[in-house]
C-alpha cells in the first residue's frame, strides 16, 4: 500500500481567500496579484479558484507546497498487480484513511498482510488492521512504532518490507508513462476517474511482462 502526490491542473495564484480580499490583478489580466510572503495559508482561509477540491500540499518537510491531489494504490505481492485505487483530497492523514478503506473493500483472507512504509506506523492506524486479522508488516519508525515482536519476528516481515518497494515501480510508470504526474483534469470526480484508467493501464503492461505478450506494428 502506498500513495502518491498528483499535482493538481491549478496554479498557485488561484489559492486565494475565500472572503474575496485579494487585490485583483494589477495588469489587468485574470490572475490575481498574490505576494505570499508572510502570508498565513490555510484551507479554512483559503481555495483555489480553479479547482476547489484540491489542496495545498508538500509530501515532505523539504518538499515546496503545491496544490495537488493523493492517489492511493493497493498493490498484490506475487505478481505486482495493483487491485484497488482510490484518490483523496491531500491531507496529512489522507494515506492511512485510504489504506483502511482500500482494506475494507478489497482484503478478504484473514491472515492477509499489508505492507506499506513508515507513514502507517501509527497506533490508530495499525490497531484498526487487528480486527479484519490483517497483520501490519509496516517499516517501522525509529522510536514510538506501532509495530511490536507479533509482526517483526516472522521472516515474512523482512520479505513483505522488501517486496513492498515494488510499489515505486507503478507510481513511476503512473508519471512517466502515465499522465498522473500533473493531471489535466479538474474536480475530484474526475481525477479519480482518470488516477483509475491509468493504473489499470499499468496491469495490462504488466501482464504483458509477465505473460510475454508481443506487439506488432504490422
């Protein structure tokens, strides 16, 4: 399990106050004249005027904040077919509530496994897979993880860790072959539409890796 940041088709001078005090444009044009510098941002104060489901959003503390969506995807181990996806407004909690739901909705075996990185290892996060019997092979964090000798002991642990990876590959492809690094579309509804065309894009590819299917241009 894991999620990637989609960057949303807005910029960054449509993030303005929502009580309309922002100066208009002084060229006459259609942005608005915005100086963040200083400026306190926040989404009960502010949205965008393009696209007002998403969200100002940075993955990491060194990341730069840009207005962007979450995609989420729930991958299987044995072959690298993705089995779910799901898309959210992107908040600091987005992941793991989509990880649940992605849980609920896919997961049926009992004594399945999840793997996902460090972002998962929370108390919430990992007691809530104990009642559908998902065991949590999550990474765990250098101090105050969730993850205790029930999970880390098994050699299954250490394998799901590094199988997990495997992830990257389908948000890579989902960029780079894909259209989902910076989508063209506006509206949750719609990107959701489109983050769940192209991984489904992705498993026909991958199929045909793992199946040795041949093209002909003939």
């Amino acid at each position: 399990m894991d999620g990637t940041l989609i960057q949303a088709w807005a910029s960054q001078k449509s993030f303005v106050k929502k009580d309309g005090s922002t100066p208009p444009p002084e060229d006459g044009g259609r942005n608005p004249t915005v100086n963040f510098k200083g400026e306190k941002r926040s989404h009960e104060t502010h949205a965008s005027t393009t696209d007002p489901d998403t969200r100002l959003y940075k993955k990491s503390e060194g990341d730069k904040a840009q207005l962007a969506f979450l995609g989420h995807a729930l991958m299987e181990n044995r072959n690298g077919l993705v089995v779910d996806v799901e898309l959210t407004q992107a908040t600091g909690t987005a992941e793991r509530e989509a990880a649940h739901t992605l849980v609920k909705r896919s997961i049926r075996k009992p004594g399945a496994t999840l793997g996902a990185d460090k972002n998962y290892d929370t108390q919430d996060f990992v007691s809530k897979l104990r009642p559908p019997k998902v065991t949590p092979p999550v990474a765990s964090k250098d101090q105050g993880s969730a993850i205790d000798g029930r999970t880390s002991r098994h050699e299954g642990y250490r394998k799901s860790l590094k199988i997990r990876k495997r992830i990257e590959e389908v948000f890579d492809w989902a960029k780079t072959v894909g259209p989902l690094r910076q989508t063209k579309f506006r509206s949750l509804k719609k990107v959701a539409a489109q983050t769940l065309f192209t991984l489904a894009a992705y498993n026909l590819t991958r199929m045909g890796a793992i199946f040795g299917w041949r093209y002909s241009t003939a």
